[in-house]
C-alpha cells in the first residue's frame, strides 16, 4: 500500500492549506514534493488543457520553497512511480495510488522537507485567477461555438451541454489554457464533412460566425451567471464538473479544472477565428478580468 490519493481543495476556490509530507522524490528535472492534502491544482496527465498551478510551500518555522508546478503522479503498490505523460496506466487502475505533485525547481528537496514534516501550501493566486477566468472563458467560447454553428449540420451530430449541435465533442483536437486565454484546435477534415457539417459555408461565414460567438459572450458576460465546480469527493481521482446557470440554461460539463465563481467576474470575452488553414480551425478566447 503506497497511500492514499492526495485531498484537494482547489475545486471550492481554496488558494491556501495545510498538510503533511507524504514523500520526496529526487529527480533531474525538479525533485516532486507529495503532501496528503494541497490547494494546488495539477496539470490533467492525459487532457493537459490548463497549467500547473505555481506558489509555495512552508514549514512551520518559515523555510520557504517555490513550486514550478503542480503535476500528477501515480504511485505503484510495488514502489513503481511515474510523473505526468510518463504515467503507464489508466485513472483509477488497480495497484496504482494517484496523488498531487508539486514540482521545485531543484532535484533534490531541501533537508527540512521530509515526510511527516507539517507545512502551508500557497498558490499563486495572482496566477490562479487569470487560469480560472481563462478555463471559464474556454469553456464558454466552445458552447457559443456550438450555437453560432449549428445551422451548418445536415446531420444531427449530437447535442452539447445547452442541448446544440456538438460540434466541439466532434471536432475539438486540442484545448490550451493560459492566463486570461486559450486556443482551442478543430479538425475541419473529412470525417466531419461526412459527419453531416459543412464546411464550404462556414470558411465563407466565418467572420459573420466570429460576430455571432462574440455576441452571445457578451450577453453571457452580461448574465453574470453563477459558475462553480461540483465533486463527486475530496480526492483528485473523484470526477469532478463545470457548472454554469446560464439564461438559456443550465450548462454541466465534465472539467478537471479550476473555473470563476460568477461570470460577472468577467469585463468582457472574445475570441478571433483563424482558418489561414482549411482543415484546421483555431479559435483563440481572449478574456478581460473586470478588475483589471
Ligand atoms: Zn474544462
């Protein structure tokens, strides 16, 4: 038995906490640091949409030590441990403890960092909450997607979370998060033409589209709608969910992330579609924090 799966906090908003070292694991590219429970929030192995988060940990007496990044780590009930992409099985295989990395910057853990030893847990929360806003904002700019074209299907491809055309589920290849952004990737190939959607009338539409998605932001913005993460448990295997009260209705969306509380956090989002390649459309979301 390597131990159990590490606590998170991050899904109620959580920046801060408390826990205690469960194991230090030198390697070359920065030494993990597993701690039983963490506000950090990891960077998903096989989905990796939105970042690491970065802060630090401290002892009790104030040694300090910075975090590059939060990361997953699977523990093996026969010693194995593997990082990240180099994880060799599925979520929730048997013989394997899955647990919150945090990842310093030097390959060895200092001397005061040792398991049993009580420390504090601070994210950045500069850095969280421009995450947050852009996770939200991703998830946001794929549903306004959807609508703006679901006059194209000439088959019914599947609904989304608002009950549209799917065409995120089909087409979506990859989703990068950042601060305040993100770039969603959709593959406008062969198999989706024959999936039913054309793709002759969106490339002559698109800045029309464009126009339609960013309108429906900005009456989403304007909803300021709640926004949240619901949890099936406390622990970083437990599945966890977006949830947006928006006007039209009630938008769930299985997520791993971290996302804002109310859409009123937003000043405005927007987002510019890019089709300088035919088959591949990319859409970069833009969002502005309403503090900023
Ligand atoms: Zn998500």
């Amino acid at each position: 038995m390597t131990g159990q799966s590490t606590v998170v906090t991050f899904a109620s908003g959580s920046v801060t906490g408390t826990g205690t070292v469960r194991s230090v694991h030198p390697l070359p590219e920065g030494a993990i640091v597993v701690v039983d429970a963490t506000p950090f929030h990891p960077v998903d192995h096989t989905w990796p949409d939105q970042p690491g988060d970065p802060g630090v940990i401290r002892s009790e007496d104030g040694a300090a030590l910075e975090v590059v990044e939060a990361v997953m780590v699977a523990a093996g009930d026969d010693g194995a441990f593997a990082v990240g992409s180099d994880i060799p099985v599925k979520r929730g295989a048997e013989g394997w403890t899955w647990q919150v990395g945090h990842r310093v910057a030097a390959g060895e853990a200092p001397e005061w960092l040792g398991p049993g030893v009580d420390v504090s847990l601070w994210v950045d929360a500069d850095v969280r909450a421009a995450l947050s806003r852009g996770h939200t904002a991703c998830h946001l700019a794929s549903l306004a997607l959807d609508l703006a074209v679901a006059d194209l299907w000439r088959k019914d491809p599947g609904s989304d979370a608002l009950g549209n055309p799917d065409f995120e589920g089909r087409a979506n290849q990859s989703s990068r998060i950042a601060g305040d952004s993100s770039i969603d990737e959709y593959r406008l190939g062969k198999s989706l033409r024959r999936a039913g959607f054309d793709t002759e009338t969106f490339a002559a539409t698109l800045a029309e589209r464009e126009s339609l998605i960013n309108a429906q932001l900005s009456a989403w913005v304007a909803s300021a709608a709640p926004s949240e993460i619901e949890v099936d448990g406390p622990t970083i295997v437990d599945r966890r969910r977006w949830r947006c009260a928006l006007p039209e209705g009630e938008a769930v969306i299985p997520c791993g992330g971290t996302h804002v509380r109310s859409l009123s956090e937003f000043a405005q989002i927007r987002v510019a579609l890019d089709l300088s390649d035919p088959q591949l459309l990319v859409m970069t979301t833009t969002a502005v924090s309403r503090l900023a």
